[in-house]
C-alpha cells in the first residue's frame, strides 16, 4: 500500500514537474521578447512599463525554479535514490539564469560616477546590440532594485564578472578613490578578472594614475588610440567614438570569451 502511494505521489508530482517547465519555457520566450522591445524602445513611458513587466516575469521565472528544485528534491526522496528521473535529468542547469541572460554571455560590470550618467547610458546604448545577441550581460549600481543592500548586490555582482569597465572622468577619480568598491575592484583584477577603462572625459596625467599595484595605462583601455571620447578635437561627434569604442569591445570580448573555453 505504501508502495501504491509513492507511485501515486511520485505520478503526481512528475507532472506537476512537466506543467511548470513547459511554463518555465513560455516565460522565457516572453522575457526574452519584452527585452528585445524594452532594447528598441525609446518613449520613457513605454519603457518603464516594459521594465516593470520584465521585473515581474523574473520573479515568477525564480519561483517557478523554486519550485522545480522542491519537485526534484521531493522524487529523490520517494524514489529512495539519488537517481532523478529521466526526463527532469534532461532539465537545464540553471534554466532561469539562462532566461534572464544567455548563461555563455560575458558578464560585464560597469562602474562609473553618478555625475557621468548620461554618458553611461549613450555607452549601453552602444552596446546594445552584444546584449541582444547574448555576447554580454552589463550590469551597473543603476539596476539595483527598490528595498535591496547595495553594497552586498554591488560585491556580488563584482565577484561574478568577467569584464569590468570603469568609465574614465574627473568625476570618476574624485568617486573611485573614495569608495569602499575600489579595494574589491583591484582586488577581482588581481584574481584574474578583466579590468577596462573606457575613457569618457579627459584627465590630467591619467596615464600615471595608481590602479593597486599597476597603473590605469597599463590596462587594455579604450579607445585604443587613447581619446577621450569627449574630446571635441578627435572626433566628428561622440558617436563616432561610441561606435569605435563598441567595434574594440566586441573584439575584447570575443578573445576572453576564447580564453575562457
């Protein structure tokens, strides 16, 4: 009789597994949707409405795979094994995460000072394409959601990049030097991670400038021919510089993403 009711249960709860990742993929394919419009969308209105939706469908995406681990947890225990079923064996390793950003995307961190906002946002939009296309997943301190620590999102996001970008200004320097993150930036590039400046607004002898035990010239930055992007004197119009900058990007990313398969 007991063994009838783990049968039963075991029945029950595989399909219950099976309705919540065919759920599980038609979110996903709504996610993926609602952030290619958010990418092209311009109108503010519009796109905070596509932001909220894509917030809301992360949510039910990270309870949906809550609630698959529970299902599989819950088979394994029944089933008297560690074995799990052979169609929930077939499930994505971290499905969710794939949703959100393509688990083979390079994640990039990009710190930058508040005063250069608008400049971080035209560097995005530049960059737009390589996230649609799943190459990279940028994160900065902007996309921290409402009633969240800030610090501890800030060091866990730092601690799972791949790329840094630190976008170079005055107003960066006078940031940078005052905040708690740069010891664990230096820190993540001592470890390996990629450390990029982009340089956005001319600084005097920022050649010389101290980065821990290095300085900022020697890291791999950009523009590679060492312009800053506001500087009037080097380019037709930022834009020229953006496109540049995002053509040098693609190429980095392209030869870590090598070095790391």
């Amino acid at each position: 009789m007991a063994k009838s009711l783990s049968t039963e249960q075991q029945q029950r709860l595989q399909k219950r597994w099976e309705a919540l990742d065919a759920e599980s993929e038609q979110r996903c394919e709504k996610l993926k949707r609602l952030r290619i419009d958010w990418a092209i969308e311009a109108g503010t209105a519009v796109k905070f409405q596509l932001e909220k939706q894509i917030q809301d469908e992360e949510a039910k995406l990270n309870d949906i795979d809550r609630q698959l681990n529970d299902i599989e947890a819950q088979l394994q225990l029944l089933s008297h094994t560690k074995i799990i079923p052979h169609s929930i064996s077939q499930r994505k390793v971290h499905q969710t995460c794939e949703v959100l950003g393509n688990t083979e995307a390079i994640e990039v961190f990009l710190y930058h000072s508040q005063q250069d906002e608008k400049l971080r946002k035209n560097l995005e939009k530049s960059l737009h394409n390589m996230e649609i296309q799943g190459n990279i997943k940028i994160w900065d301190k902007s996309k921290i959601r409402a009633g969240k620590n800030i610090n501890i999102e800030i060091h866990k996001k730092l601690n799972s990049a791949d790329i840094i970008i630190l976008l170079i200004s005055p107003n960066f320097m006078v940031d940078y030097h005052q905040s708690e993150v740069k010891e664990a930036i230096e820190r993540c590039y001592a470890e390996g991670t990629n450390v990029i400046p982009i340089l956005l607004i001319p600084v005097a002898s920022w050649q010389s400038l101290r980065f821990g035990n290095s300085q900022f010239s020697n890291l791999q930055y950009l523009p590679k021919n060492g312009k800053f992007i506001t500087d009037s004197r080097f380019w037709k119009n930022q834009n020229e510089a953006f496109v540049l900058i995002a053509e040098e990007f693609a190429e980095a990313v392209k030869q870590i993403a090598a070095e790391t398969d």
